[in-house]
C-alpha cells in the first residue's frame, strides 16, 4: 500500500490530474485500503450549506486498516515506541500484534462498562501508550472520542465533556511533564462535579498515587481489563460516521467542537503521511506532539498506523533533564523523521549549538515543522545543526480543521525555501483571494488563502453547531472553504503563510503579517523570540507593538533604547520603514497555549491598553506571564 509520490515531475503530473479529475483521483487513492463495503459514489457536496460526503456508502472501521490488515505481513513490526520523561526508566515497544491485542482488550473493556457505537468518550491522559489503545479502542467500537490535551484547566474539561455530552472520562492518576507531576484524576474529579452526563472513569495507573475513586462510577484501567478476551470484532461504520471531535478554540472564547468522519479522514491522513514524510519501511518516525491536539491524531496514531509505519510517543519536555533530550532520543531510537513545533526549536535555540552538537544524528532524513509559519532563522537553524544541511525540512501548513497536511513539501523530492510551506498535495486546491472574494492568478501577491474544492479530511460540522461550522469556515466567501490565514505566492507559486488574518496588521493601508514583522525581528542576534501586534494608531490606523524576548533581558533604559533601535533597523533592513515597531517591549516571556500557539488577543488587549478585557487565562501554559506584561506594559 505504497501511495508515495518519488520525484517532483511525478508530482507534477499527479498534481494535474488531482485538478482534472479529483474524483477519480481519490477514488484510486482509496482503493489501497480495506472496505467492509465499497462506496457507490466518491463524493456529493456543496460548501453552501455545507454538506460534504467522501466515499458514499462505503462501509469500513479505520482500526482494521491501523491494525488488522498488517498482521500477516508485519504482525512483528514495531507499531509503537514510547520513551518516558524521565530517561531513566525503561521505554516500550510494541508490536503491530501487541498493540493489535490491547486494543481489543480495552475495547471489549468499553463495552463491559456500558459504551457502544455513536457514545462519546472524553480522553484526559498524560502522553502514555495507553492513549493510543483508548484512541483506537472507541474508534474498533464505534464510539466517538474527545481527546482533551491534558494540561487543560477542570473548567475547560468540563465545557468540552457537557458540549459532546461524554457519558465517560479516561484518564490517569497523574503524569510526568519535566520536573513536574500533575495530579489528573484530581482536575477530572472537579471537572466531574459540573457534569450530569459522566456514567463511568476509567483510571490509568501512571505515578503509583491513591487518587480520590468515587464507588460506582470510578474504574481502575487494570480491573477494567482483567479477564477480557484480546480479540474483539470491529463495528461495521459507515465513512460519514463521526470517528472523533476535537475541540479548538474560538474567537468567541466558547471551544468549538471540530467534527472528523471515518472514511475520508482515514484516506486522507495515510495519503499525507506517506507522500510527506516519504517513511521507508523500516523507518523510525516520531512526531513530538500531544495526541491531545490534532497533529498527535493525524500524525502519531492514524496516519502512520494506517501506513504500517512505526511511530514514536515522547511523555517529556524538549528541555528536560536538558535541553539536549530531543537529539538523545533521536540518537537512542534511530529516529528517521522527525517532526516538531517552531515553537519547540526556538527555544532549543536559545540554548546554544552544544545541546545538538553532542549527538550524531545521522540517522535523521527528514526534518517536519508543525503549527505555525516557521521563521526563516529558525528553519536555517534547523536545517543547519539538526539536519547538517543533508535532511529537507517539510514546513507542514494545516490546521484542526482540515485534518491533515494540505501546503507541504514532499520529503526531498519538492523544492525547499526557508520560511515558505511549498506547493499543496496533491488533491488540494488553494487560492489566494481579494477583500471582493476574486481569485488573484497571478503570482508575487498576497491575499486571503481559501480552498475551492473539497478534500476527504476537511470537517464536516461543529459538534452541535452546524451553522456556526457555516458561518466561520463557508460564509466569507460563497463556493470557498475559507481557512482565515492570509497567504503570498512566489514567483514560483510556493505559498508563504503569513499568518492570521486577523493577525495581519494595517499600517497606513499596508497589511503586513505578523509572521513577516516577527521573522525580521526575529534576525537581531539578541533575539530569542517575538510577537507582534495591531493597536489603534492615530495617523496610520494601527502602529505596531513588539513584545520580545531577549537572550538575557536589558538592565539599564539605556541598554533597552540601544537594543531598540537595533531591532527597528533589523527590521527597516528586512521588510522597510513602514514594517518598523513603535513600541517595543521587552517581556521574559509570551503567553502561549500548552501547544505553543500565542494566545495574540492577550497581547492585543494590553497594547490597546485594556488590561482588564484580557478573558481566560486558565488554558495557558504559564498564566503568570501576562501579569508580568501586563505590569511593564509600554
């Protein structure tokens, strides 16, 4: 089941054909896998209400693909490998048929305790095998699972078990992150207390604590297992059935429940996976994410198990017990891909070239960046010291809502340039649009990036809320999807994703994106990271406010204004004067959320000088910085 594109003239020629005759095209991709039933029709649907059917009346259940249909051949190839926070303890590695059997014993355990197809189960668990088996497990069963990244506060918790009406939690005593241990089933009981719909938790024993267990309703994972038979037949689904919703925060602070569906999400995560990461078959690929986020579904658990490929899980931190960790695992499982956030390689950065000088790396051959643009110091730094200028680095664009990799070179047989996404896959169709909604053609420009044509990951609904999934992702542009980043070809047609539009910034009826402005600041040597926003600008209508972070923070005024003007002219050099900052700020650090985004509408709100509107902190990984922030505010 090889779908993997090997020269760029082969993905030109497919590239062509996905355009011409899409149905088609998809309907040959999907012929590699296993149905129960085949579809009558490839595709019906219109982006007006939106009503989007992939492989109509196809029969299937995607853990079949992840699982049974490689037994024969790779029954005793590694599936899993999982290395623990601390290096110390022992790492596991499971077997396609290990893995194979737990998921039919976790199963078969689900339905004991009441959970069939159509259910909805919330998954709250630290970064353990065991999130995999539950992942796969509700999905051999039919039921729909709600992974929580668990790192969210009990309040979120408890909005996203009401709003899918979860009937069970699964989650763990604890878990490991760095230096630190957090008590889980603590965060799940008082998320319980606000939740009428929960019948049972399922407790995972990571840490060896004696939580707080209600009678009853309270189940330890080893007693629910106990006695139950490893084989456990899958549940017949059709491909529109839901398979998971995944919860993704929205403009008006209420989290909106992204709704995937089994047929086309399993066609689409398999066929990326494949032709971008270009994984041999006895390759180590390890992706850093949480499966809690969308990166940790599509390219930790179902794409490369689809795939038949082995996959990495990593409990830990990149900086602990130092910030050499990535580069030693690398090193101790002979990692081939490797696929991590801009986020994550920055701070690694600021750390110095010895952390990666000290490991070989050799058996690196390709190098990901995932979740948002990635600025071109950054990638230069990547390419140089963790690739040795010999692995190409993919800048994967995407998003929750399209399930897979949709902008995105193809391992080393595409095109590279720093800071650019590259060419869409094959089967996607972008295009860059004005403020009236019209196609721009020609290349060189920037404009609103949308996608004429449907995929088979895209969402198909917001859980509950069908007409706010219409109105946010179909209602700008009628016959588009419309993905709310702006864009800019190159005079080659390789995409730049500049960033939010609604991160784009006006300064005197120029729209630079934020993206751009923070690359150019991002290049004065003193520099770790930044981000920039839009406040209200008397003259030009928004001036532009930098907060950043330096390797060691100025001490004196005057080392702050030498270090300004600096960055300003770093940034005159790079974009011109009408990019430069009017205010600078420098901040020990962002607020981000655990998956490493900046949460902009904090920033935004202390330069427009309303500290008071800031809305929930609770989700960010260090909440404590904004009252920093906050208190140095310009």
């Amino acid at each position: 089941m090889d779908l993997k594109i090997q020269s760029f003239e082969e993905y030109q020629s497919k590239y062509k054909q996905s355009v011409e005759k899409p149905e088609e095209f998809w309907g040959d991709i999907a012929e590699s896998f296993f149905w129960r039933k085949k579809w009558d029709k490839v595709l019906d649907y219109n982006f007006q209400e939106p009503n989007i059917n992939w492989f109509v009346g196809g029969k299937l259940n995607i853990t079949e693909n992840a699982l049974d249909r490689h037994l024969p051949e790779r029954g005793n190839k590694l599936a899993l490998i999982w290395e623990p926070n601390d290096p110390k303890e022992r790492f596991i590695r499971w077997t396609y048929r290990e893995l194979y059997e737990k998921v039919n014993q976790f199963a078969n355990a689900l339905k004991a305790q009441g959970i069939g197809k159509g259910d909805r189960v919330a998954i709250y668990m630290p970064m353990i095998p065991e999130l995999t088996v539950a992942v796969l497990a509700c999905a051999r069963i039919g039921a729909v699972h709600s992974v929580v990244f668990a790192g969210f506060s009990a309040h979120a918790l408890a909005d996203r078990i009401n709003d899918a009406q979860c009937k069970m939690v699964i989650t763990a005593d604890g878990l490991n992150r760095g230096a630190k241990q957090i008590p889980l089933k603590r965060v799940v009981n008082e998320a319980a207390e606000h939740c009428d719909c929960i019948e049972k938790i399922i407790v995972y024993d990571r840490l060896g604590w004696a939580p707080q267990m209600k009678e009853g309703r309270d189940v330890w994972w080893h007693d629910a297992i106990e006695g139950m038979s490893k084989e456990c037949e899958a549940e017949v689904m059709d491909s529109e059935d839901m398979l998971f919703i995944l919860y993704t925060s929205g403009s008006t602070g209420k989290p909106k429940g992204v709704v995937h569906t089994c047929g086309g999400y399993m066609v689409y995560t398999s066929y990326s996976f494949q032709n971008v990461f270009q994984v041999g078959e006895s390759d180590v690929y390890w992706c850093t994410a949480d499966v809690g986020w969308i990166t940790g579904h599509s390219y930790i658990v179902y794409g490369p198990l689809i795939s038949g490929a082995t996959t990495m899980m990593f409990e830990g931190v990149p900086t602990y017990p130092d910030a050499g960790r990535f580069w030693q695992v690398c090193d101790k499982h002979g990692v081939n891909q490797f696929y991590t956030a801009p986020t994550a390689i920055r701070s690694l950065m600021s750390f110095g070239e010895d952390h990666v000088l000290s490991y070989s790396l050799d058996s690196l051959k390709v190098l990901g960046s995932v979740g948002e643009p990635i600025n071109e110091e950054a990638w230069r730094w990547y390419h140089i010291h963790v690739g040795k200028e010999r692995c190409p680095v993919v800048d994967t664009w995407w998003q929750t809502e399209t399930g897979g990799i949709m902008i995105s070179g193809l391992g080393a047989h595409s095109p590279q340039k720093p800071a650019h996404a590259g060419y869409p896959l094959p089967g996607i169709q972008p295009v860059l649009l004005n403020q009236e909604g019209e196609e721009i053609q020609e290349n060189e420009v920037e404009g609103y990036l949308a996608v004429k044509y449907p995929w088979p990951s895209m969402l198909r609904t917001t859980y509950g809320d069908h007409e706010r999934c219409r109105v946010t992702y179909f209602s700008h542009y009628d016959g588009y999807y419309f993905t709310g980043d702006g864009a800019k070809r190159d005079e080659n047609g390789m995409y730049r994703i500049i960033g939010r539009v609604d991160d784009v910034i006006n300064v005197s009826g120029h729209r630079f994106g934020t993206a751009e402005i923070e690359n150019a600041i991002n290049m004065n040597d003193h520099v770790v990271e930044s981000a920039v926003v839009g406040y209200p600008h008397p003259v030009k209508g928004q001036g532009i406010y930098a907060y950043v972070i330096c390797e060691t923070l100025p001490e004196t005024e005057e080392q702050e204004d030498i270090l300004r003007a600096e960055i300003v002219e770093t940034v005159v050099e790079e974009i011109g004067k009408i990019a430069k900052p009017e205010k600078i700020q420098f901040v020990p650090g962002l607020p981000k959320t655990r998956s490493g985004k900046i949460m902009r509408r904090i920033l935004r709100k202390v330069a427009e000088g309303e500290p008071d509107k800031l809305g929930d902190t609770s989700t960010l990984l260090d909440p404590t910085v904004v009252e920093t922030i906050v208190a140095t505010a310009l």
